[in-house]
C-alpha cells in the first residue's frame, strides 16, 4: 500500500478475523478496503469518500451481531437439605413409634388407608396413611426418592410452600383413592408424596440452556417425569398404582398456578408453610388417638 494514498482507517483490532468479516460486510455494498498490520494490531482502511458510508455499515453490523445478554440462572430456594432431612426424620419417627406400640395403640389399624373407614367419616386416614410402612425397605425406598424429589421440590418452590404443595397433594389423591377403594383393600406409605413432588417438578417452567434446546424444552419435564412414573411407580402387584398417579396428577395440578404466581423468597411465609405441613401428620395422628 502506498503511505501517501489517501486511505483511512475505519477499524481496528488485535485479530485479522474481526477485520476480515468487516471488510466482506463492507465489499458486499461495493466499499473496496484495505487491511493493514502494525504493532501487533490489524487495521481497515477504506478510500476518503467512502468513510462515512463505511462508517455506518460497519455500525448496522456492530448492532446487529452485538452478543446477546445471557440470562441469569434461576433463583432458588435455600434449604432444600434441611426440608429432605425434616422429612426423612418425620417418617422414621412414625416409624419407631409404630414398631414399638407407643402411647398404647396399633398404629397400622389406627392409621392405614382403609377405603371403608375414610368413608365412614376417618377422613385422617388419607394423613396418616403417608408416615406408616410395611417393612423397612418400603420405608427406605421411600426415604430415599422422597428426599431427592422433594429437596429439588424444596429448592424450587421453597421448603415450606413445597412440602406443603406436596401435603396437600398427596393427601387429595389419597382421599380420592380412599374414596374408590373396593372393600377390604388397604393403602399405605409415602410414595403417594413421592409422586406428588415428581409431578409438582414436572410442571415446573424450567430454563432451557441455549435457544437451540428452547423449542423442544417446554414439555421436556414433563415427558421425563411420566417415564419416572412409568418406571417407579409400577411395582408387583402390591403396588398401589392408583395412588401413585394420583399423586403424580394431583402435584402437577396444584403447582400449574405457581408458574405464574410462584411462592415468595421471603423466610416468614416459608416458615409458616413449613409449620403447617408438619402440623397436618400431627393433627392427623392426634385424630387418629382420640377418636
């Protein structure tokens, strides 16, 4: 390039890439330029007359490749271990207390979900029936999926609102379940909870990564919680299948309104919800004494 030819610079940067892709947006509305080297940065140049022209395509390029703002991960609830925790203790409590005939009573017949009894008027029974297991490998099957789901549960919609959704959840199927349940059948254990927080997460409105994934992402959660179903939540025969989808329909019911009014951050309202859910089994149990 001739030094005393009348060119000037419009670009500049520390990649000959950046100059390149500039200098094809500029040829491509029939702007010639030039690109230069020195002290370790590359330059475009482009005729006198042309400047102003160059000037602002490479300007309509610059806002229009501007990198998009990335969006901010989702805010989470804290205390989704300590929720898994309370949970997990809840039932080894009833647990330890049924085995040994605490406060004088068989827990089993005071508690277990008999569709006859909850139609007679033992509407505690759809409470009750959550904390009582046959054996201690229904108990840690239960433990186990129950704290996964419901501490992502808990992270997601906070560890009061979300175990209450997921309460509320499971004692509706397990009324509903009481309610049709054929004479001399009986129900028991807290995959009912289970299932309710795997439907609550299902519905969720969970972030997709990448615009590309956006399209297909919306029903992604829902279809991978249905496979879950599939595969947990049918067993041997024993299996109450019924209440399992159930609880599954019922969670995914109750947490379709928080999409749009999602549960608050503030610790007072989780708290009080927290109270709540562990106030329920309580009150359930009590009934289940004194009555």
């Amino acid at each position: 390039m001739d030094a005393d030819s009348d060119w000037i610079e419009v670009f500049r940067s520390p990649s000959p890439r950046d100059c390149d892709e500039r200098a094809l947006v500029l040829l491509a509305v029939g702007v010639p330029a030039l690109m230069s080297a020195e002290h370790g940065s590359f330059a475009l140049l482009v005729a006198a007359p042309d400047r102003p022209r160059a000037l602002a395509e490479l300007a309509r390029y610059a806002l229009e490749n501007r990198p998009r703002p990335r969006a901010l991960p989702p805010r989470l609830h804290p205390g989704g271990a300590a929720a898994a925790a309370g949970y997990a203790l809840v039932l080894f409590a009833v647990a330890v207390a049924g085995s040994r005939g605490w406060l004088g009573q068989d827990w089993f017949a005071a508690g277990v979900l008999d569709g006859a009894r909850l139609r007679s008027g033992e509407l505690w029974r759809a409470v009750t029936a959550l904390t009582l297991h046959a054996d201690l490998a229904h108990l840690a099957s239960n433990v186990g999926f129950g704290a996964l789901f419901g501490g992502l549960a808990a992270r997601v919609y906070g560890a009061g609102c979300g175990w209450l959704l997921i309460l509320a959840a499971a004692v509706a199927a397990n009324l509903v379940n009481g309610l049709t349940m054929p004479a001399g059948r009986s129900s028991l254990g807290a995959s009912t909870a289970v299932f309710a927080a795997l439907g609550a997460l299902a519905v969720h409105r969970w972030p997709a990564a990448t615009r590309r994934t956006r399209v297909g992402f919306a029903g992604a959660s829902v279809v991978a919680a249905l496979v879950l179903l599939a595969l947990l939540g049918t067993g041997d025969a024993h299996t109450d299948v019924a209440a399992h989808a159930l609880g599954f329909g019922f969670g995914a019911a109750f947490a379709l309104p928080l999409r749009r009014w999602p549960p608050p951050f503030a610790r007072r309202p989780q708290r009080l919800a927290a109270a709540l859910a562990l106030a329920v089994p309580a009150a359930g149990w009590a009934l289940a004494y004194w009555m």
